[in-house]
C-alpha cells in the first residue's frame, strides 16, 4: 500500500494527474471552494485569541504556528491564508505556516500554489521537525490518517486465531495469501472481548494501522501547546469491529467509482481505509493530550458557523455560494456525515 501510494516514481499521490474534484478519483472538503478553509481559519483565528488571552507565555508579539500535513496541492492552506490575510491581518503577520510533506513532488506542487504567501511557509518532512518551538502551535490534517498503510487481518473462526493477509505475485498478478498469526503488538490492537469474538464470522476481515499511530503520537508528544485535530473517514472501534463489517474499509477508488479488485492496477488507484478514531484518541489521551471533541464535519462545522452568523462576527460577508458550498460540507449525503473530527489540546 505504501509503494502503491508513495513512491517517488511511480505511486498514486506522486502523479499530479491524480487530483481531487469532479474530474479525479476523489472528492474532498477542499475540492467544495474555498469555505472550508474560511472556516477553519475562522477557528484558529478564535484559538490563537483565546490563547493570547488566557496563557501569560503566549506573549503579545510571539509567533504563532498552523502546521499542516497532507497538504497535497496547498490550496488548503492558500484558501486558510487568505482569510487570515484580509479578515485578521494582525494575527496573520505573526503566523509561522508550516507544511509537513516529505515529498519532493508534493513540495513542488505546494510552492506553485503558494508563490503568493512564500514568505510565511515553511516545509518539513516529520511533525517532530515542525514543532522544535514553544509558541502556541495548531496541527490540523484533512484525510491524511486514511492513506496510512494498513495491515489487514482476517479472522479464523475454527482455530480462534488471527491470521494477516499478505500479497504475492501469481502470473504476472498480485493476489491475497493467508500468512502466518501477526505478532502480538499487532494483535493487541484488535478486539479481545470473548463475546465479540465468539460471533465474529470466519474470514471476519479488518485493519489496523499503527503507522497513523505513531504519526498521532509523534505529534502530541512534540506539541507544546495549542491544538492537534484531523479530518477523516473513520469509525468508533466498537463500529469497525461490528461483525456485518466482514470485509473491513479498505477500499480502492478511480473516477469517483469503486474499484472491484484492490491488488489490480497498482499505482492508478486511491486506496484508503477508515480511521480507527478510537485508537487515535486514546494515543493521543496516553502523550498528555486532552481530548476536546470527537464528532461529526456537520456539527464541528456548523459549530464554526453558528459563531459566524452572529451580528458581531467579522467574518466577512456570507453569499449564497458560502451556503451551496456550506450544505455540501455538512448534509448528512454528502460529506457532513462521512468525515469525522477529532479535536485534542495541550
């Protein structure tokens, strides 16, 4: 999976081809217009306030830092700039924009977009180099968890066992082979309740993926103050082991349609697996963080919204594209009720 999506030479994520929108493989918030990063520079902005306010150390004339990761093209971050820019200048020549993104392509692409605001990004391959500063600090990711690789594991009902699925090559095809048990770290990630596992079906298949642990966790311990939140599709644990999920959620996606086959075409396709929320905040919970909320896109967004429609809001106007592009966001058949928001502080 990780081959799949990132290699330098031939992975899915490294071709500029494969863009989101209407005309490429997926469709994200960012791919709506420019108000979802309206609204969560609207956010941050009231973050940074109420940090300059209530912590003696935030001084008056400290920076204060938005890090990024997954930013793909960067119009995320040109849409979160250029709120900042007109509706609070003032907080926007103290902000430090960083972007965490080991690609040298992706860089390249992020630059381009963000020729205007050169001079206020900076580029880093891990969390841990971005956050090496005191100042109060927002990390934010918008389906970055969700293109980890996996393992993905399968259930053996007779023997009681877990078992991994591997890929090898069969004729000039990749197909799944049923490996040995995983190692015990592995296992200590899924389900252990004997109720649970005595109606799992056999086959019963699920991932896990301690890498976006290991991300979230290399994130909340170098965070020395401020907010860590994502964006994502993902799941409660007690929904992604329900056993009517007896195929897991990795899936692999080309024009917005759902590929029959994962192994097929390696390299052209999206492959993404939901996010076990669960796991992410407890990681988080176990570095020191406190979790603030986990939700949906609809009620984090409209939460955003609801202190932008008050008369004393400097928002800045609201036309009837904000409301096209703010019902695309939160209706539940859209992406209001598919995204998840987890929010943790420090």
């Amino acid at each position: 999976m990780e081959l799949a999506l990132y290699c330098p030479l031939c992975g899915y994520y490294e071709k500029k081809e494969d863009t989101p929108g209407q005309r490429g493989d997926f469709y994200t918030s960012v791919s709506v217009g420019p108000l979802f990063g309206e609204l969560l520079a609207f956010q941050f902005a009231e973050w940074m306030v109420e940090c300059g306010v209530r912590s003696a150390e935030c001084g008056a004339a400290d920076p204060l830092r938005l890090i990024e990761a997954g930013a793909h093209d960067g119009q995320l971050a040109r849409d979160i700039l250029n709120w900042l820019r007109v509706r609070r200048p003032e907080l926007f020549e103290r902000i430090e924009y960083c972007i965490v993104e080991p690609s040298p392509t992706r860089q390249l692409w992020q630059r381009e977009t963000l020729t205007p605001f050169s001079d206020r990004v900076r580029w880093f391959e891990t969390p841990r180099s971005a956050l090496r500063t005191p100042y109060f600090t927002v990390v934010f990711s918008n389906e970055l968890l969700d293109a980890f690789p996996v393992h993905r594991l399968g259930w053996d009902a007779k023997a009681k066992s877990w078992f991994e699925w591997g890929v090898t090559l069969d004729r000039e095809r990749f197909v799944w082979v049923r490996l040995p048990p995983p190692a015990p770290s592995a296992i200590l990630h899924l389900p252990s309740s004997h109720e649970l596992l005595a109606v799992l079906p056999d086959n019963f298949t699920t991932e896990i993926c301690p890498a976006a642990e290991n991300w979230w966790r290399d994130a909340a311990n170098s965070l020395p103050c401020g907010k860590l939140l994502t964006f994502d599709y993902g799941l409660s644990a007690e929904e992604f082991f329900s056993p009517q999920r007896t195929n897991g959620t990795l899936r692999a996606y080309r024009r917005h349609q759902l590929a029959d086959d994962l192994l097929a075409a390696p390299g052209e396709h999206d492959l993404t697996a939901h996010v076990n929320f669960t796991a992410i905040q407890r990681t988080g919970e176990a570095a020191g963080l406190k979790t603030g909320s986990f939700t949906s896109q609809a009620q984090f967004l409209t939460g955003i919204a609801e202190k932008i429609w008050k008369p004393q809001s400097d928002f800045g106007e609201w036309s009837p594209e904000h409301t096209r592009q703010f019902q695309t966001l939160t209706h539940p058949q859209h992406l209001g009720r598919a995204f998840r928001v987890l929010v943790q502080s420090r």
